[in-house]
DNA sequence: ATCGGAACTTAGTATTCAGCCG
DNA sequence: CGGCTGAATACTAAGTTCCGAT
C-alpha cells in the first residue's frame, strides 16, 4: 500500500482542537491583550467537520465570513481605509503560476499505484529483506494504525564512561586534584569544549558549574566553589592529543573500527516493519555532554544527563521478540503501540521533552508521510487563489481578530514565515514566527527607497536565524499593521488576537488538511518549478543547466531563509579555485598553441601520423575548454552559495517530482541532483515522477 | 473543551569520509 | 602516500501539529 494513500489518509485527518492558548505578557497595554472566543465560529465549524471529509465527501464550501458580532471594544474608528471601494488590489510580488487553469487535479493513483507497484516488486529482488513481501499496496490501515508488526533489537547505548588516565591532571587552584569518577566525567565535558567560544559565555558556565556540583562528592563541593580557579587545561590538552593519536591510526585500526561500527549498524540499524526491513534514522541514544542549545540558550551548559535503560521504553508488536535490555538492567517500560512509528523513546533531562528513535527517511512511513504532505501542498495550489482573495477582503474585515489572522496569513504566504507558536519564556531562546512577531520586530516605512509601504522585518527565527527583510506590501497591510502596533509596546505581541491555533484552524476551514506549514512547502515547491521553467536554457551543456538548477534551489532557500554560517575555509576554497581556473586557462592556450603548430606540422608533412595528431589535439582543446567551463560555474555557483544553505529546501521543502521530471526532461542523469541519500530519500519519487509533472 | 504533552518534521553544525593533488 | 578539501553523514536541537487525558 506503499504509494497508494493520499486520498484515504488526507481524509481520514482528524478534527482539530487546538487550543485557543491566552497570551500573557505582564501589564503593558492592558487593552490589546483581551481575547475574543469566537463562539460562533466555533460552533459553526464543528458543523462542518461533522460532515466533512471523513468518508470521503467533499470539502466543506470554500469559506464562510464570520464578520458579524461581537465588536471589538477598542475597533477604530473607520477612517475610511479599508472600506475605501477604490482601492486598489496590486498583485502580490512574488512571481505566481498564471497557468492555474490548464491543471488538472491529477489524483495520482492507479497509475502511480502501478509504477510503485512496480518497482516494489524490483525492489523486492534486490532488497536485501528476508522476508517474502505479502502483497502490500492492499494492505490499507485502519485510521490511526501505523503499522502492524514491529520488530527491532532497541538502542545502542552510549559508551561508558573511561576515566582519565592517572597522569592527566586536573588543577582547582593551581593545586592537583584527583575528582571523583562521576565529577571527573563532567569536568571532561567541558574540558572537552574548552576551545569554544560557549565556554567563555557567562549562561554557560554558570549552568555548568551549577550542574557539575551536584554530581560532586560532599568533599569536592566543599573545595571547588569557583569555576574560575578551575584549570582544564591539561585534560584538554590530552583530548587533543587522543584525537591527533586517532587521526594517525594505522590503516588497519582504523577498518577495525569502522568494521566495527557496520557490525552495529547491521545488528541495530535496522528493524522489520510489516514485512520490510527498514533502515533505523537513529538508533544510537544520545551520549551525556553538555547542552548546547542555539543562540542565546538559557539552559546553555547544564549537564544532559546519562541515558540508561531504565530510561527507555521500548515499541514493537506484542508477536515480535522484544529486544533484551542489557545484563543487569531493565527498560522502563514496553510497550506495543501500533498508533505511533516510533521505536524507542526517553524523556531528555533539559527540556523534559521526549526523543525518539525512529525510522530513516528512506523508510515506507516515512516516505509516504512526505508524499502525502507534497499532496496537501498540491491541493492547496488549487485553491491558494480564493485562499488569497479572502484574505485581502479579511484585510477589511470589522473583526480586529479577523483582520489581525488575514495579515498573518499574508506574511506566511508571501514571505514563507513559519506559523510562530508561543513558547514559555526562560526556556528557550527568544525566537518567533509568523503568530509571534511583536512590536519590535518590524519597522514601518511609509516610504523607503522609493518604494512605498515598505515593512522592515528583523527578528531571529527558528535556530535563532536572523530574518531581516524589506518589503513592501500593499497599503491595506500596511496600514492594519499600524493599527496593530497603535499604543503598544516594542515588547507586546503585534497580533495579540492571534496564535497558531486559531491561525490553523481558520485554514482547516478553508482546505482540509491545510495548516501554515503547508503554504511553505507549497511556495517553495512553486518556487522551483517555476523558476526551473525560466532558468533553464535547453542549449547549455549538462554544468550549466545544473547551474540553473541550483540557482532555483537557491530562490527557494532564499525565500525559507535558509542560511548557514560561511564556511570557515571559505575564502581560502574559493581562492584555490579561481587559481585552478588560472591554470586551466593557461593549460587551454597552451593546449590550443600545440593545436596550431600540430596543424602547421600537419599541413607540412600531410601524412596520417600528423593528421592525428591534429585530431588528438583538437580533443585536448576541448576537453580542456570544458573543464574550464565546469570550473567557472563551479565558482559561480559556490559563491553565490557562501551563506545560503540549499539542502534543508532540497530535503524538506521540494516536492522531489518536481527534480526528478526535470532531470528526464534535460536527461541530466539524476546523481548530479541527489547523492545518494537523497536518493534512497525520495525513491517513491524518482520512480514515479515522469518528465511532464505538474507540481 | 482544554491543556499540556506526545509525535513528528525541519534545522544548522560537527564530524567523518573519500578522493584528489602534490 | 599522506594531507587536505569538499561532500556526505551524523547528530540533536528546535520547530509545528496532533491528540488524548482530564
């Protein structure tokens, strides 16, 4: 059943009830924070998912207004903007698909059915399962159920700890102090560190020491009460030098260890899943270290704790041989849960979050789950255009809530911002989305650079990015979004009638199964077909359309944000490039000088030796001129790409069709697109993608 | 019906690997 | 043939959305 769900699963969605959380943030412009409870709307929606897809009946009618009570307390007054009939509409900036009306709502199925029907049989001939595939496109789960045998041999558990040989020294200070085993372990940690940049950051070290305390005997934690007068520097010292021991390892310690790890890779790195075996995303547990969160992290430096066996709960079938723990240990719990995918978990001492183990992208789970969010994103193609009218008459809307969820909904759509949920202060850093943008992050230009309505975004998002961004927006945005930010706070929630949940749920309305996620992967996606169709050149070689092709990844990855710090080797790489063009160059004339005097030689002794010759070199030349050709767009390319990231968009946000019916249709050989995990990632896609899809 | 936690996707960076060049 | 480099992979944090207990 593989390839065959979409429809099934996108309608057996569940309801939604998220929760309509109330934003706290102390005092400040007490007005803005009441919240409405829409009740009406509420009611009405319910109405809808009762009838709705569940069975596969259409989708609710497109969208219901719910402009009518109550009134907001605190509505302007109309100054006329919004209600304004002249004004005007200006298409949105980002380039979007005029073609709209030639595409067919391609349901997929029996076709691709048979295609991964197909190739699941090939696959089945070289897979090195052992088990006999029963016929598995029929097999279709009931709501919920993910599986129904699950078979795997548990984590692999961090190695133990191993003390520091007796020469190493640590110093409290300037005196030698032999630690206690455990205190010794957490002082490695860090010394382990010591070079980093963390190590010197106050929240850090602070964290640290508070946690390396408590693993200290009652007679260390008498001595050791500064972490200033601690000296590392000889463990590190020895780090060092255990890892320049382990560089010059023989080349047969080093198969050693590497035959070693495949050993564990093929007892633990695999499971059976429903008669396939399947390859295991993560199956070491994560060792103790220090935590080292992203961007200014409050929790930066605290202990993460040993995981033990104890910790662990394992999944699988209640008919599968249930993995032992090891001797002298128990798991905390196992547990048969076909209703999720994951295969172990343990709840992770920082956050108190849960980790999981769980399957490999190239995973049947995994990959349909992907297919199936690519589906969504196709679905929402065919209604974004009513999706958008109804936000830009939202924008007008009497509802400060109303209004307040169609400019968010613009900004996700438009400039591709994550939905933003609320996050409780002091746990983590201090980043927002879409939902959680406040005052302070957006700058308002009536006029900037000659352009009108420009909003200045600056704020750090996921992982603590920097988002900084200029665009101008139309003037309906422009001016709800002074509205927005009229006596508030640089600190105050700039939608303070909005959070994600009433975001998704307004978009559950408009299109099942559509959340702000959705418009992301659906603009990306857009983006690269799009921008595939116009960068493409059908005479440039093979180098040069690839060129093309990562310059679309590149508008994608631009428009997700999709950053990453500039190599450290970079300008050197880059240097070392242009002075291998410069010997190419000089290689070509050089080449193309022997050509001429070949030639002359040619013309001289007119025998077939020289006539050869003259062939022969000719090849050079060429072949030489396209190295260099190669390695220019190398160059190009490279630079352009100094601190942009194009994997996390390849992987997580380009509906993988898309490349694949490229490829076919310039005949680039699918390699040069996707290595070989990438691949093994979208199998499903590359087999049944053909060179005319239609994202 | 709400809430908070569970589940799963997305993310950047650190480490390892493989192959190339001098 | 070893050291270096860029690519691939490993790692795990940080998001979003879902969902079940109360």
């Amino acid at each position: 059943m593989l390839l065959s769900c979409s429809e099934h699963k996108d309608s057996s969605e569940k309801k939604h009830k998220d929760k309509e959380k109330t934003k706290h943030k102390d005092g400040s412009s007490e007005k803005h924070k009441d919240k409405h409870k829409d009740k009406d709307k509420e009611k009405r929606k319910e109405e809808k998912v009762g009838v709705s897809y569940r069975g596969g009946k259409m989708k609710p009618p497109f969208f219901v207004s719910f402009c009518s009570p109550p009134r907001i307390k605190d509505e302007p007054d109309d100054d006329g903007f919004y209600a304004s009939p002249k004004e005007d509409s200006k298409p949105l900036k980002r380039p979007r698909e005029d073609d709209d009306a030639d595409y067919k709502p391609k349901k997929i199925k029996t076709e691709d059915i048979k295609k991964a029907k197909k190739r699941k049989q090939e696959e089945e001939e070289t897979d090195n399962s052992v088990l006999n595939c029963i016929e598995w496109e029929e097999e279709r789960y009931p709501e919920g159920i993910k599986w129904k045998f699950l078979e795997h041999k548990g984590p692999v558990f961090a190695p133990p700890y191993e003390p520091l040989p007796e020469n190493v020294k640590f110093y409290y200070d300037g005196k030698v102090m032999k630690l206690s085993t455990k205190a010794e372990e957490v002082a490695t940690f860090f010394a382990k560190m010591l070079d980093h940049e963390y190590t010197t950051k106050e929240i850090f070290r602070k964290n640290f020491f508070k946690d390396w305390r408590k693993e200290m005997t009652s007679e260390e934690k008498s001595t050791i009460t500064s972490l200033s007068k601690c000296d590392f520097t000889h463990m590190s010292q020895y780090f060092k030098a255990q890892t320049e021991a382990r560089k010059q390892m023989s080349k047969e310690e080093k198969q050693k260890i590497k035959e070693e790890n495949e050993r564990l890779l093929k007892e633990y790195g695999y499971c059976v899943m429903d008669n396939h075996k399947e390859r295991i995303a993560n199956f070491k547990i994560e060792p103790p270290g220090l935590f080292r969160g992203r961007g200014n992290h409050p929790k930066m430096g605290m202990l993460k704790r040993r995981i033990m066996p104890e910790d662990i709960i394992i999944n699988c079938s209640k008919d599968s041989k249930v993995p032992p723990p090891p001797p002298g240990h128990k798991w905390k719990e196992v547990r048969h849960d076909n209703k999720v995918t994951w295969l172990v978990s343990w709840t992770e001492n920082i956050q108190g979050s849960i980790k999981y183990i769980m399957l490999n992208p190239s995973s049947r789970i995994k990959g349909e789950k992907d297919w199936q969010k690519y589906e969504t994103a196709r679905r929402l193609k065919k209604c974004v255009d009513k999706i958008r009218n109804q936000y830009r008459e939202d924008w007008k809307s009497k509802e400060m809530k109303v209004r307040q969820r169609a400019v968010a909904l613009y900004f996700i759509d438009k400039l591709a911002l994550r939905a933003g949920n609320e996050k409780e202060e002091g746990e983590t850093a201090d980043t927002v989305g879409c939902c959680s943008l406040r005052v302070e992050h957006i700058k308002l230009h009536p006029e900037l650079d000659g352009q009108e309505y420009v909003v200045e975004f600056d704020f750090l998002g996921k992982d603590s990015i920097r988002y900084y961004n200029k665009v101008p927006v139309e003037k309906r945005v422009f001016k709800n979004l002074q509205l927005f930010m009229e006596n508030k706070q640089p600190e105050d929630d700039l939608f303070d009638r909005l959070n994600t949940s009433i975001l998704n749920k307004h978009l559950q309305d408009l299109m099942e199964g559509l959340t702000a996620k959705v418009f992301r992967t659906y603009n990306a996606s857009i983006t690269l077909q799009q921008q595939l169709k116009e960068l493409t050149n059908p005479d440039d070689n093979i180098p040069a359309k690839i060129l093309s092709y990562n310059r679309a990844n590149r508008a994608v990855a631009i428009l997700c944000n999709h950053q990453r710090a500039p190599p450290k080797t970079f300008e050197k790489s880059m240097m070392n490039l242009q002075s291998k063009i410069d010997a190419k160059k000089e290689q070509l004339a050089d080449a193309r000088r022997e050509l001429k005097s070949a030639k002359a030689d040619a013309k001289v002794r007119r025998d077939e030796k020289s006539k050869k010759a003259v062939e022969s070199k000719k090849k050079a030349v060429q072949r030489i001129e396209e190295q260099l050709m190669k390695l220019e767009v190398q160059a190009t390319d490279r630079e352009e790409n100094k601190q942009i990231a194009l994997s996390t968009s390849k992987l997580n946000y380009l509906d993988p069709r898309i490349s694949v019916a490229w490829c076919k249709k310039w005949g680039i050989p699918i390699e040069k697109i996707y290595n070989k995990t990438q691949r093994e990632k979208f199998a499903w896609a590359i087999d049944m993608a053909e060179e005319d899809y239609e994202f």
